[in-house]
C-alpha cells in the first residue's frame, strides 16, 4: 500500500497547493516525491508534535498538507495538535499512519496502532479511510484530497481486491444474496484473511460479506441494514480493539436502528494477553483474527 500511495501522491504533485511532511519516515519509497515536489516536500525530524503544528499553519494559508510517519507515531504522539490545531479549526491536513494494526509486528507495542481509529474518529471534524485494497485505496485518497477536511489514512498490507468483492460507495461487498444466513462487516487489511476462510467454506454461499472503510460510521450503508434485517446474524472482523471500532459503531447503530438480531460476534484486536510480541501474523493469531479462527467462527452461526 506505502508504494501505491506514493505513487498516487506523485500524480498531485504537480499541484502547487500541496505540501508533504515527513517525520524522517518512508525511505525506499518517497524519494520520487522528494525529487518531484522540491522545496514543498519537507522533512520535519523526529518531531511529530512540531509537525501537526506546523501544517496546521500551512494549511490555514491554504495548503493541503500530508503528514506522513507510522501510524503509532503521528496518531499518539500528537494527539493534542490534532484536536487543537487542526481539527477544531477544520483545516486541510491529511495524516498519513503506515502500519496500522500490528503491522510492525515484533518492533512491540510501541509500534503497534490498535486504538488510532477509536481514537481520531471521535474528535471534531475528523474523517478516517481505512482502505483494504489497492482499489479503494483509490476512492478513499480521490475523496480524501477533494473533501479539505482533517483525515486520518491508514495504511496496511493490502492486496488487489477479489473478484468476489464489487466495489461501493463505502467499500467493497459481495452480491446481495437473497439466501444468505450470515452478515460478515470487515475493515482494514484483514479482510484478506476473511476472505481465504469464506473462499473454501462450505457456508460461504449461505453469507454475505461488506467492506466498510470509512470511519466515524454515522449510518448503516443500505445495503448493509438490509442484509442484517435478513439474516439477523452479524460478525465483525477488525484489526482494532472492541472500543471505537467498526462493531462499536455497528452494534450502536443496529440498536438505534431497533434492528432484531439474534447472534452478534466481534472479532477484534485483543492487546497482548500473553505479554508476548511477534510477527503481524502472530498478533492475528493470539487475537482470533487468522483464517483459521475465523473459519471456526462462522461454522458456530450454522
């Protein structure tokens, strides 16, 4: 994802309104914006703090600023400019977070982003995009880069989306399916590990599956509601703790909704149960979210 975002921010950059920040991150994979954009491409140091404050002022003059560094970093380690700085004055300023989730991996806890989305998606004005794919990848920075308001983009491991999925307004999703006895809402990169469990599945045809990428989720995308009017199950699958994530959104607005479900199961970011750090795939592992997990999950709704 990092290389195609790159090469997607390499596109604008002829267009003198924007600026990229880095904080001393994204070697191997900037260095054409850095030679394309001159002097509008500014490295700001480890100084994540003086980064937000400083595209804030930029982006008051008019600027669209990229800020870029891991998630973990720009997220926790500015929090207080965010919310004051840019998003109360509802400015341009888009951040940039590569590795979300347990995307780093045995680097530990410091270089993990399993809260960023609960996080950012409550402050004022903030718009977070949570691509899984390649191609939504696109619609997200196409309406990102339009909409001038404070973002949050989260970068992963993404793959090409399957022909399985068609993509949507919100995401992606399967066709409806008139017979489907199982609602499956997914967010982020693991989706890819939903979807080598649904592939050989003997219930795969009894279920239908969405791609949300957008948070805060204010409504329920229709086609969304309708299915879990149908099916009255739901499984929600996140690389984000329970808190303010996309089943805490989706479960208030089912019970707003007064949708009637019979089975809700979340499978979410579990922290570190056992003290221990590892590879992304063991964190998926530990938390239930691998494909085996995931498999054994949706035999328990048949």
């Amino acid at each position: 994802m990092r290389k195609h975002f790159s090469a997607y921010i390499e596109k604008l950059a002829g267009e003198e309104d924007i600026i990229f920040v880095t904080g001393d991150l994204g070697y191997n994979a900037l260095e054409n914006l850095a030679s394309k954009m001159g002097n509008r491409f500014i490295n700001a140091g480890v100084a994540e703090q003086n980064m937000i404050g400083v595209a804030a002022g930029m982006a008051s003059q008019g600027f669209r600023v990229i800020c870029y560094s891991i998630a973990p970093f720009i997220v926790y380690r500015s929090l207080e400019q965010i919310r004051n700085d840019v998003c109360f004055h509802d400015l341009p300023v888009y951040l940039v977070g590569n590795g979300g989730g347990y995307g780093y991996g045995i680097m530990g806890s410091s270089h993990h982003a399993i809260e960023d989305i609960g996080t950012l998606s409550g402050l004022p004005n903030m718009h977070c995009y949570i691509p899984a794919f390649i191609e939504d990848m696109n619609t997200c920075m196409e309406e990102m880069f339009t909409s001038r308001k404070p973002s949050y983009f989260r970068l992963g491991l993404g793959k090409n989306m399957p022909a399985t999925l068609t993509p949507q307004s919100y995401g992606a999703a399967t066709a409806e399916n008139p017979d489907a006895q199982l609602t499956i809402i997914t967010q982020g990169p693991v989706a890819n590990n939903l979807l080598a469990a649904w592939k050989e599945h003997a219930h795969k045809d009894k279920t239908e599956l969405f791609v949300l990428n957008k948070m805060p989720l204010t409504s329920l995308p229709e086609a969304v509601s309708e299915s879990i009017q149908r099916t009255k199950k739901i499984l929600v699958i996140e690389e984000h703790i329970s808190i303010g994530g996309i089943a805490s959104a989706v479960s208030l607005l089912v019970n707003e909704n007064s949708l009637p479900i019979d089975k809700f199961i979340s499978l979410h970011a579990q922290g570190y149960p056992n003290a221990l750090y590892g590879s992304q795939g063991y964190h998926q592992h530990i938390s239930g979210l691998d494909e085996e997990n995931i498999s054994r999950i949706i035999n328990t709704y048949f």
